[in-house]
C-alpha cells in the first residue's frame, strides 16, 4: 500500500485572473486531503465499487495507472467547496500515491499531472490550487519569481511556478462561511462575462497589477498594504460576478 497526502490552500491576489495567464499568490493551509491506494480485485474507492467513481480520481488512475484494479481510501478534514482547494489536495495526493507505486515520484510530475487532471474534470483550470499544494508554502503562479520551481503550459497559456519567501511573523487566519461554490462553476461563470464583455478583460488586467503589488508587500511583511490589496483584488473579483 501507498499513501500520501497533500495540503489545501488560499488565494490572496489574482484569483480567477490566473486561468487567463495572469499572476495568482496562493498559501498552503495546515489541513490536508489524505490517499492510500492498494492493488485490488476490482476499483473501489472509500470501499464502495462503482464504475463512475469520484471524477478527479478516476481522470487520474485512467490518466496514470493502466495495472489492474485498485481500492482507493481518502481522508481529509478539508472544507469542500469552500475555495480552499479541497479538489486540488485531492487530486494531487491522489497522483502522489499513483506516481510512487510506479517509483516516478517527483514534485514537479506530481504538479504537472495534477494540474492536467483538474483542467479536464473542470474543463479549464490553472496550476495555483494543485502545484500550491504540491509545493506547500507560499506560491505564485503566472510570473516569472526568483525562486522558479517548474513551468507549466497548456494550449496557448504559459505558466511559471515560483516559491514565495515571507516572513514568519505573518499569521493568516481564514474563515468558513459554509456556503458552497465549486470551483468549476465559478471559473464557468467568470468565463462566459469575459467572453461576452470588453470590461471583463480589463478587470481581468487590473486584477493582475493588483497581484504583482500584493508579492512585494507579502514578501516585505506590509500587513496594512497588504489589506489594502485584498480588499482591492475583492472588489475586482466581485465586479466579475
């Protein structure tokens, strides 16, 4: 048997404005998605036999593992649908533990198929949930950093990976609405008003002028820029719906 699992995350800048390209900032938190995956007789994942199976997972075990039934057994104490990338944590444990029965375990494979696994079950995506929560830490997604960790790319869209370093005095604290929003209608959503309107590329824009800032003051410890930015970014975010 194998396990691994993987962390979930927060977007502070950029959210939605990365599946066109741009920069997203993303934080892992300390709750996780746990998989363990065993050969079987047939394919069951959390001990039901089902033949639709659990979407991101099933994308992944036909996307990875052509070697025989498998049980799958999950554990999390993630928030689902909550925009803390319980989806992503899935996913990216879920290729881990695949990646490592084959002895092909390494973080940027890990990132890469993940990323693919979710920009199918969702019908477009960016890397920020799934590589955050391959790398742990800081992230951001879309521009060139100094720390470059792996790139991404995927029809017309290039994405750079990059490690954030910020200070150890920053304390995030996130808070559960329990309204659910799953991400693949959302990013549907955003998509249909920036495909019908001009104004909707422009925020897009303004949302990534707002990420770059946010870096420099994520990384100088400006908390009070720092909020300021956020409140920014949320009313961009709110402008498209």
């Amino acid at each position: 048997m194998v396990r691994a699992s993987a962390p979930g995350k927060f977007i502070l800048f950029g959210e939605h404005a990365v599946v066109y390209g741009k920069p997203a900032v993303a934080i892992a938190v300390d709750r996780r998605i746990e998989v363990s995956i065993r050969r079987s007789q047939s394919l069951s994942i959390d001990g039901k036999r089902r033949s639709g199976a659990r979407s991101y997972i099933k994308n992944a075990v036909d996307r990875l593992w052509d070697n025989g039934p498998l049980d799958i057994r999950t554990r999390s104490n993630l928030p689902a649908a909550s925009g803390l990338g319980s989806s992503a944590a899935l996913t990216v444990a879920t290729v881990a533990s695949l990646l490592q029965m084959q002895g092909r375990f390494s973080r940027p494979e890990i990132a890469l198929n993940a990323f693919l696994t979710e920009y199918e079950v969702q019908n477009g995506a960016s890397p920020t949930d799934t590589s955050t929560s391959t790398n742990g830490g800081a992230v951001m997604v879309g521009a060139e950093g100094d720390r470059v960790l792996w790139r991404i790319e995927k029809e017309d869209k290039k994405w750079a990976v990059s490690s954030l370093e910020i200070p150890s005095s920053l304390d995030f604290v996130v808070g559960v609405t329990g309204v659910r929003a799953p991400t693949s209608g959302m990013v549907a959503r955003v998509r249909r008003f920036v495909d019908s309107s001009a104004t909707g590329m422009q925020i897009i824009n303004e949302i990534e002028a707002v990420a770059l800032e946010g870096v420099k003051a994520l990384e100088a410890g400006d908390k009070e820029r720092l909020g300021e930015l956020m409140d920014e970014n949320q009313s961009h975010l709110f402008s498209l719906g």
